[in-house]
C-alpha cells in the first residue's frame, strides 16, 4: 500500500515537472538572499532529471553497508560543480552526463550485485559535479548575497530530498525498492535517448 501510493505520487510529480531545469527567476539573475535562496530551493526540483537523480542517490546509499556517505558525497560534489561553473570553466557533454548519471544510479539500484562503495561514491562525486555545474547557470553574475543564499537552498532541498529517499528506502520500502528504480530508469532512458539525439542529430 505504501509503495503503490509512494509510486503514484513521484510518478504524478514527475510528469508534472518540466523536462528541463532553468532559470527560476524568470531568466533573470536573482537580486536578493530571498531570491537566492528561493531560486535555489526550486532548482534541483523544477528539473526532472535533477529531481529524479536526487532521489536515486537518496535510494541507492539506502541499500548499502555506510551508504549515508554516497549523497553526501553528491551534495558536496553539486557545490563544487557549481563552483566551477563560476570560474568559467567548461564542462564537456553537459546534458548527456546528468542523464547518464541518473541512468547509472537507477541501474544500480535495481540490480541484484553492487560494486564496491568506493566505485559507487567516485559515480557520486561525478555525477553532484555535473548536475552542481548545471545549477550554476541560475546564478553566474549575482552578487555575493543571493548567490550564497542560491547556494544554501539548492543544498537544503537536496538533502531533504534525497534523506527523505534514504529513511524511507531503509524503512517501509526497504523490501519494495526495485519498481521505484524501475521508474527512474525509465526516466534516465527518456533523457539520454533526447541528449544522444540532440547531439548527434541537431537538426532533426
């Protein structure tokens, strides 16, 4: 019962969100903390294959022995990826690396062998750079005030998010967790079949 209603929500949420995470402020640059943190607090949730990842990693350190470090490591990785989207520097295949990442966590949450955990929290570490990356472009040219606030919510919801994945999975899913990831997977494949077309076929 509480997998069927678990299923039915993030599936209606998850249809309901836009394909992609953008600008929250409308395009324009937040001026505030308020703004800031505001922005901050819907990215990672506006953006389905951010969201969906988030509750992946959230899911998948559930399932292992000291897992807790796994979205740790992720949310961590975000800000540093945020970082450097800051500095300017490139970030190659963008895009195609959120989805893969999130393909790579639902595979694994829904296979019966994992690798080791210093595998899976080196996928985490990449994985928090690239979607971090993809956060950053929300906030490039704020001042000091909103883009610290900015960096503070994304942060706060990720961790709500993706803790909230983590006690459910180690409680009442614990035996139930595959049609989740299962859900999930589906969404991964859905976003690198979009990414693999765009960048091999951009004009189709």
């Amino acid at each position: 019962m509480v997998l069927r209603m678990f299923l039915s929500l993030l599936f209606l949420f998850l249809c309901l969100l836009p394909a992609q995470a953008h600008h929250m402020m409308g395009g324009e640059l937040p001026r505030t903390a308020f703004d800031g943190f505001f922005s901050g607090l819907a990215h990672p949730v506006i953006g389905l294959d951010h969201f969906a990842t988030v509750i992946a990693v959230g899911i998948l350190g559930a399932l292992l022995g000291g897992g807790i470090i796994i979205p740790i490591v992720f949310l961590l990785a975000a800000s540093l990826g945020t970082f450097l989207h800051l500095l300017q520097l490139e970030l190659p295949f963008l895009e195609l690396g959120i989805s893969l990442s999130l393909l790579v966590f639902s595979s694994l949450i829904i296979s019966k062998h994992h690798p080791q955990l210093y595998l899976i929290i080196a996928l985490a570490l990449v994985g928090g750079i690239w979607h971090g990356y993809a956060y950053g472009e929300s906030i490039v040219g704020a001042e000091t005030s909103p883009l610290v606030a900015y960096l503070l919510g994304f942060t706060f919801i990720q961790l709500a998010v993706t803790l909230t994945a983590f006690f459910l999975t180690k409680g009442c899913l614990k035996d139930s967790y595959r049609p989740i990831g299962f859900v999930l997977l589906g969404v991964g494949i859905t976003f690198c079949l979009q990414h693999l077309i765009d960048n091999l076929l951009p004009n189709f």
